[in-house]
C-alpha cells in the first residue's frame, strides 16, 4: 500500500467544553491509505476524534489543534459550506445502529442515491445502475429489488451493508467507521468487518475503524492507537498486540472471555495505577 | 436438585386474537448452583424463554417446575417465588428509575417486605460489588454503564434470590468493563451460593461463565453442552 500521500495529519488536538473541561486532551496523529483501529472505553474521546474529522461536533464543544489537516487542506477554519462539499464525496462515515441512522421513511434505493445527487451530476438511469451496482459490491441479495425496500424490512446486518454502500458509492478516500459492529449480533460482526476491511483494501482508502473491542479489530487492521481519558497512551502494529508494553494495552487485549480462561478471574484495568501513569505522560 | 425443570414447554405472544408461537419443545433441567446459559442468535427464542421463567409472560404451555413449585400457564408468580426470582437486564440505562436516587430505587422492595435494616442491607451490598457507599445518594445517571450494571445486580441479589436470571447483562457494555463484570457475577456465585441462567449471544462469553449451556435455533434446542 502507498503510504506517501497522509490523508489525516493532526497535532496537538484539544477538543474541550465551553467551562473549559477538556475531553480529549492534545492528541497526534497521522495515517495515510491504511487501516487504523482506534480503540478504548466509552468516554475515552474516540468518538470525538473521529467526528472533529468529520466537522460533525456540536457548536458547544470547541476544537483547536496546531495542524488539523485533511486530504492536505487545513479543515479547521472549514465553514460549513465546505464541509458539506468534503464530507460525503472525500470522506464518509458508518455509523454504529443502522436502526437509528438510516431514514425510516425513504427506501433505500433514494438513500444510496443521495451522495450521488448530492456530489455529482449523474443521468437518472446512470444513477440506479450505480446503485445497484454498489448494493451488489456489500454483498446484498438482488438489489433491484432491494432498492425499493423499506430500513425496517431489512435485518441488522443488511442495514449496515446499506450504509456502507451509502458510504462509498462516491468513493471516498477516508473512510471513518464508528462502532460498525456493536449492534450486530455476534455471527454477522466478523461478516460485516472482513467487508469493510476488503472493500477499503479493494479501493486503496485509509480507514480508521473505532472499537472497544481490541481483539476483533485486530484481524482487520495494520496499527492500532488505543485511548484512554482522552489521551492517545499507546500506538503500535496491530501484528505486536500480543506483545504490547503498556499495561492499558495489555488489559484490553486479554480481557475478552474464552473458553481457555474458564475458572480464572479475566484481567482488569487498575484504574488508580493508570491514573498515576497517564497523569505522568502528562507532565 | 434441580431448581428449575422444563417439560416440553412452548411459548407463544399474543397480540390481540393473534398467538405466535416462538418456541416449541424445549425439555431442560438446570441444577442447583449451575451457571446455565442460553446461547442463539438475535430472534431464536432465548429471550422469550427467560421472560416466562420470571414470569413475565403467561402464554405458555407445557410443564415447567420451579424452585420445586409447579407453575401454571396463564398464572402470575406468587408467593415466596416472586422474591426467590431475579433479574437483571441488558440495558443498565433503562433498567433504573432516572428520577429516583439509587437509595429510594432500591429500598422500595425491601420496605414492601418490611425488613428493619434496610440502610445497613443497602450499603453492604455497595460493598459486595465494588462500589463506595456514598454512591447511594446518587441518580442513576451519575454512575458509568458498569457501575449501573452492578446497580442493577444488587437490586436483584437484595431480595436474597435462588435464582438469578441474566439477560445479556454485558452486551450493552465495554469489553474491559464486561471482564468486571462477568469476574464480579462468578465471585457472587461462589460466595451465595446461587443459580444463575444467563443468556448471551456471545458463545465465547457462555463458554466461559456457564456450566451447562444450551444453542436455539428458531424457538427449538438445537445442542445442548456440559462443561466440566
């Protein structure tokens, strides 16, 4: 994979709240075409991260950051206008429940078809063949007839197939992966994340997949950077997890229950330690 | 003993004149002090079977023997069985009154029984799941998921049950405060001695908390496994 071109470069980023209680607390970053997994707990800001890179944070938290560049264009002082240019053609985003994202009341041939309406100005016939085509692409079952359907006629799994065909039928270069798979049940979340995962190798995209869940997200990635109390604290391959030197890391990493760990207490986070330690990378 | 026994039981909703069965057959026998686990994908039925065995729905038929008292389809609990079941739901959100401190939310069943004590219950259990006791004064939206999860376990072990009945009580959580969990439930088995039926659509998370696990598919038991 071509890593030369960086899709995102970030350095120093603070997003924090208007009494000045910060929630992510200057973080860098930079990747390129590549799969990235970011990883932690709820709360950790990797939400937020993520949606900073969208342009999608409420008015009432603010942003700064010495360099905040996406595609090579410095996108802080963005106006919304030009968000909405960018967002949806250059990057996309997959939200986590295709129940709550999806519109109920359009079916879903006129929701793959809007970023096409939205960015690009395409023959009615041409659109629906592009429609279709890209509904064929995430593996849904005949997409003639699909594109007439309703959200709520479609399964968990199918729905998050539509929004990934409504995430990249503009093909974006970025694309942004919220907790894809956290509403999924368990059987289709690997389906669902070896798609992604070979959709964006298929088109050379950069992805950055969000998870709580290091071990699943490991298989699907090449470097993980993992959170905790809005700090970025560890940033490795995803091939030397095993081998990870940070305690945090290391927690998240053996905590999953299997069959092995039967009779054995599962590893915990010690909170207080951590405190200790992330206050020290602080300083 | 068994504390719970299952006799060809089938289990139906009824909306309005309209009975949609969704699941048949199901013989089971789960033993006292067992982790016994429901494993299937979403829709399979394992849900349904949980919400009859806490007597949450009547419309069911077949013969169904719990904690050595026979139960009739059609009948609401009573008795000693309302206080000997518990459960504990998936969603630690929508499981606790938002508007209540945690203190009223959990003593309102236990001055219903009339117990005396109720502070001294209260803050034992805190302590028995991990929790500062000046979280008692707090609203359920000042705690994080795991901390209300655990929350929602002392509610139900307040009632002193024999039968604690999980459903999906970690799904809604993170994986690193689901290993809390899940170490804090098998502590509690150990020490209370109690029964457990948890359902999961993780396998992996089955495999390692239960003693004897049975798979649904579409409202029947299709594999049944004893761990040793």
């Amino acid at each position: 994979m071509t890593n030369n071109s960086s899709l995102i470069q970030v350095e120093n980023l603070h997003i924090g709240l208007e009494d000045g209680t910060e929630l992510v607390k200057g973080i860098d970053f930079s990747m390129g075409r590549e799969r990235v997994a970011l990883v932690g707990e709820s709360g950790s800001g990797k939400s937020l991260t993520a949606r900073s890179l969208m342009g999608l944070l409420p008015a009432s938290l603010h942003v700064q950051a010495n360099r905040f560049e996406l595609l090579g264009e410095a996108v802080l002082a963005y106006s919304q206008r030009q968000w909405l240019q960018l967002r949806g053609k250059q990057v996309s985003m997959v939200l986590q429940d295709p129940k709550y994202a999806l519109n109920p009341s359009q079916n879903i041939g006129r929701q793959v078809e809007e970023p096409l309406v939205l960015h690009q100005s395409l023959a009615k016939k041409t659109r629906v063949e592009k429609v279709e085509h890209m509904l064929d692409a995430v593996g849904l079952p005949n997409p003639a007839k699909l594109r007439k359907l309703y959200p709520h006629q479609l399964s968990g799994g199918m729905g998050q197939r539509v929004m990934l065909a409504i995430a990249l039928i503009n093909d974006p270069q970025f694309l942004i992966a919220d907790e894809p798979t956290s509403a999924l049940d368990h059987a289709v979340r690997d389906q669902v994340l070896e798609l992604i995962a070979s959709l964006v190798e298929e088109r050379n995209m950069g992805l950055l997949l969000i998870s709580h869940d290091l071990q699943q997200v490991a298989d699907y990635s090449e470097r993980v950077l993992v959170m905790y109390q809005g700090q970025l604290i560890d940033q490795l391959p995803a091939s030397q997890l095993s081998n990870a030197t940070h305690p945090y890391t290391q927690t998240l990493w053996s905590c999953r229950p299997n069959i092995d760990k039967r009779g054995q207490a599962l590893p915990v986070l010690d909170r207080g330690a951590l405190a200790t330690l992330t206050e020290g990378a602080a300083k | 003993m068994s504390v719970l026994e299952l006799k060809d039981v089938s289990i139906s909703h009824v909306q309005g004149l309209e009975k949609n069965t969704v699941v048949h057959d199901v013989n089971v026998s789960v033993k006292a002090g067992e982790c016994f686990g429901l494993v299937g994908p979403s829709g399979c039925g394992k849900s349904t079977l949980l919400w009859v065995l806490a007597g949450l729905n009547p419309h069911w038929s077949g013969g169904i023997q719990l904690l050595d008292q026979p139960l009739k389809p059609g009948k609401v609990f009573s008795g000693e069985l309302r206080r000997r079941v518990q459960m504990v739901f998936q969603d630690p959100y929508a499981s606790l009154h938002p508007k209540h401190r945690l203190r009223r939310a959990l003593s309102e069943p236990l001055k219903l029984l009339g117990y005396q004590d109720i502070d001294d219950r209260l803050s034992e259990g805190f302590k028995l799941v991990g929790l500062t006791e000046n979280m008692i004064d707090r609203y359920p939206h000042q705690l994080s998921g795991g901390q209300r999860q655990r929350v929602a376990i002392i509610r139900a072990l307040l009632l002193e049950p024999k039968l604690l009945l999980l459903d999906e009580p970690t799904s809604a959580l993170d994986m690193s405060v689901q290993a809390e969990i899940l170490n804090l439930l098998n502590e509690l088995k150990a020490k209370r001695d109690l029964t457990m039926i948890m359902v999961s659509h993780d396998p992996e998370v089955v495999d390692y908390m239960c003693d004897h696990a049975v798979t649904m598919k579409a409202g029947r038991i299709d594999k049944e496994t004893f761990y040793d």
